[in-house]
C-alpha cells in the first residue's frame, strides 16, 4: 500500500460523495456506497467477535474471512475488479461442515444469545444477510457477478453454526423459540 493513506481527512467528502477506486466520484447514499458500508461494519463485527475469548479454531477460521472481507469490499470499490476466488467460497463450505458436525440437529429456530461471544456472532450473522441484500441490489444494477453474494450468504450461516459453537464449547446450551 506504500503511502496511499498517508492523509486520512481529505474533506473530498463533505459534499456528500465519495472515491471510487476506479476514481468516479458517487454520491454516498448510493447502492455501492451502502454495500461497501454494509461489508465494512460486518468486518468491525468479526473484529469485535474476535476480541472475545473464543477457541483456537473459532478465531483461527474467523482472520481469513475478514481478509476476504477486504477482498470484497475491493470489488464493490472498483467497478469491474474482481478479486474474490471460487477457493474463498469452498473454504467457507469446509468451515460450515467442520464445525456443525458436532451439533446437534434444530428442531426449532433458537434464540439469538448465550455466552456474549455467542451473542456478537448473532449480530455479525445479522449484518451479514444485511450486507449480502446490499450487494445483490447492486449485482442487479451493475456486472458485480455472483460470488460475492454467494459468499455472504455461506458467511451467515456460518456465522449461526460460529454461534452454536461458542454455546456449546462453554457449555450454554441454545435457548429454543417458544411459539405464542
């Protein structure tokens, strides 16, 4: 990255717009703008998910994501860039099976909750299928393809499983809906 950052306060936005990474300038209540928000506070999400105590192989499987997280905001900044890989969308699948073997099966929805790690990867769950409404919205206005919002969608459930998982490693069992 050498010195591209080396002014933060640029005041460039203060009427409203902002850079692209191809250099248009677009106003900031745009669909592209909102997504790349959108990815971003999901990524923040992790981050604070990740200043949790969490086991080795929850916070191991959680960096990468932010990282491809990065990648996705790449593309949502760059018209036409893509950057994401089938790979990152495979990787997430072998997460989902390793870490839902060992629960049990629902025979219910479940409350979001638990331990509070449990509880913040319930709200990055949540950001998530916000994040992933964003940029299907924007794959329909522009050439975004279709691995992004695959991305997000495996992402969230992941997540959900992520949340089982805490729960169950510190023994908090999963709160079930009651109907009425």
């Amino acid at each position: 990255m050498g010195h591209r950052l080396s002014a933060i306060t640029t005041r460039t936005g203060d009427d409203g717009s902002t850079g692209l990474g191809d250099g248009t300038r677009v106003g900031k209540e745009t669909g592209r703008v909102q997504a790349m928000g959108d990815v971003d506070e999901l990524n923040s999400c992790l981050g604070v998910l990740l200043a949790e105590p969490l086991s080795e192989p929850v916070a191991q499987a959680l960096v990468p994501i932010q990282h491809a997280l990065f990648d996705l905001g790449s593309e949502l900044a760059i018209p036409g860039y893509k950057l994401m890989t089938p790979d990152q969308l495979a990787a997430l699948d072998e997460l989902i099976d390793t870490f839902n073997a060992p629960l049990g099966p629902l025979k219910e929805f479940i409350l979001p909750g638990g331990t509070r790690a449990a509880a913040l990867a319930h709200v990055a769950r949540s950001v998530c299928r916000r994040a992933e409404r964003s940029v299907v919205a924007v794959s329909h206005q522009s050439a975004l393809g279709t691995l992004p919002q695959q991305y997000l969608n495996r992402l969230s459930d992941l997540l959900f499983i992520l949340a089982r998982t805490i729960n169950n490693d510190s023994g908090s069992p999963d709160t079930l809906w009651k109907r009425g």
